[in-house]
C-alpha cells in the first residue's frame, strides 16, 4: 500500500511511518517540514503546511493518507491562528482533494477528545455550540468538512483523548511527571471529590497501532479512542510518584474540574482491545526516556 503521512515527525507521527515502513508492502512517504531526521525506509518530501501544498511533488498515486500534522503555534491565541487554520482546515482540505485526484481508497484523519467535551462548552443540553479555544474549533471543522468525503473513500477520524508517550512535549502527562519530579505543587480544582479533572488516556503505541488497523481495515466513520481506565488528576501523579519514588504535593486551585472521558461505544465495535493501563504505559514511558526512578 502506498500512504503518504503528515506530521511524520512528532512523537506519534514518527512512530506511525515506522510501522508502517517495517510492512514491506507498503510504500511510506512523509510530508514534513524541511530539516527535520528522516526515517529509515520512509520516503521524505519536504514542505512546509503553512503554505498551500503543491501536488506536483505529491506521488501521482496513492493508496492512503495519514493526516496528524500539527500547528508549531497551536498553544498561541490569537498569534497562532493563521497557522492553525492553515495545517488543521486548508491542509486538510487539500489533503481530501489530493486523495480523490490520486486514487486513494481511505483516508485518516487525527482530531482531539475536545472535540467531544461537554466541560469545554460544547454543549447546551443536547445542542452543540462552538467551542471555546480555536484549536478544537479548528479541529472541528476539519472533522465536518472531512465527513462527506465518505461518499468518496472511507475517511476515518479518531478523536484521541491525552495520548502520552516518550518524546512527547510538555503536554499533560509530561506537565505531571515535571512537577512530581521537581517536588512543584500539582494544583486540583473544586468538585469531583477534590481529585482533579478526570481523564481519559491512551499510551503512544496503542494509539498508533489503532491507526494501522483503522487505515489496513478502511474504517469509515468518528471514533473516540482511550483506554477504558479513567484516573483523577489525583490519581495520575499518585502512580507518578510511586514510580518515581517521590511523594507528589498538591494544591487546592479555585477553578472548576472537568471530566474528559472517552465515549468507547463505536470503539468497541472495532474492537482494537487490548490498550494498556496508565501503570504500565508510565512503567514504559519512564524507561524509554531513561529518567531517574
């Protein structure tokens, strides 16, 4: 199978043309900022999302695409929003165009658990509103201009919830494994029983080995993805602590909790399984980035 991925070199990205390449039949190609590592087995063309693609240096043909890329600037408001808009929207629909012109049977795309967030402001009873940060409302409406592409080739979106795994940035399980390590106070918001947000996660290989299936298998359709354990703030740099061998130290913070909890129902039809417990996939994590236990 031939498959072109964006985002090939992030910390999910990377791992996916991996094992994608490690198949021998399938044909990798990653579309990636220039200067970055290339990847054994996988065939790199350079450009950059912030500029509309030119398809000139895109195969003439391709089986799948894998579409992960993420905005340099997507913590940035309103600084970041040209380029948000113009890797999570533009590109996408480039992306879906590509595909269509060059023959492709299935498309992936990856999208966020806030998208599927009630806490965020998303709902009003049963009736969605926009969000509140322009990343999910970014991603949102990829995920709506993606889905009548379905009457063109299965387009599969996985709404991941806290993916976590080593090479990640400062996202929120790194934050957490920071602040435990350095002794830094871990602030819990009121309700929930004083334990902090509620999470969803799923560990960087399950996520990806989800992805395979979805693009071998040609899902069609939205699809929450997590484990099916849901650990507390609270929770979370407990386990930290005892694998780190540090008593993490808390706080009381003066801002509400949310729960951001994955909706596995499709999921399950699918059946991936198998997705491992935060104890294990932080046992993992901590080895491979070899930091002091």
């Amino acid at each position: 199978m031939r498959i072109l991925v964006t985002g090939g070199t992030g910390y999910i990205g990377s791992r996916l043309c991996a094992r994608l390449a490690h198949d021998n039949n399938n044909e990798v190609f990653s579309l990636q900022r220039p200067g970055h590592p290339h990847i054994h087995d996988v065939e790199v063309i350079e450009w950059n999302l912030s500029k509309p693609i030119n398809e000139s240096i895109l195969p003439g043909r391709i089986d799948a695409i894998a579409h992960l890329a993420l905005a340099r600037d997507f913590r940035r408001f309103p600084e970041g929003v040209s380029d948000l808009f113009a890797v999570n929207v533009r590109t996408t629909i480039e992306l879906l165009e590509y595909a269509r012109k060059a023959g492709a049977s299935r498309f992936f795309m990856a999208s966020t658990g806030n998208s599927n967030a009630p806490d965020q402001g998303l709902m009003i009873g049963d009736q969605p509103v926009p969000p509140n940060d322009f990343y999910t409302a970014s991603k949102l409406a990829a995920e709506a201009l993606s889905r009548p592409y379905g009457s063109c080739f299965p387009v599969n979106i996985l709404r991941a919830f806290f993916p976590y795994g080593p090479a990640q940035d400062a996202k929120t399980i790194q934050r957490i494994i920071s602040r435990v390590r350095a002794k830094e106070a871990i602030t819990l918001g009121e309700g929930l029983e004083g334990d902090g947000d509620h999470l969803s996660l799923i560990y960087v290989d399950d996520f990806v080995r989800a992805i395979v299936q979805s693009i071998e298998e040609a899902w069609n359709g939205l699809f929450d993805i997590a484990a099916s354990e849901v650990l507390s703030i609270r929770e979370i740099a407990t386990e930290i602590g005892r694998q780190l061998g540090i008593d993490p130290v808390f706080e009381k913070g003066n801002f509400p909790t949310k729960k951001m909890i994955a909706n596995l129902v499709e999921l399950d039809k699918k059946s991936p399984g198998g997705f491992r417990r935060f104890s294990e996939g932080l046992a993992t994590l901590l080895d491979e980035e070899t930091l002091p236990r």
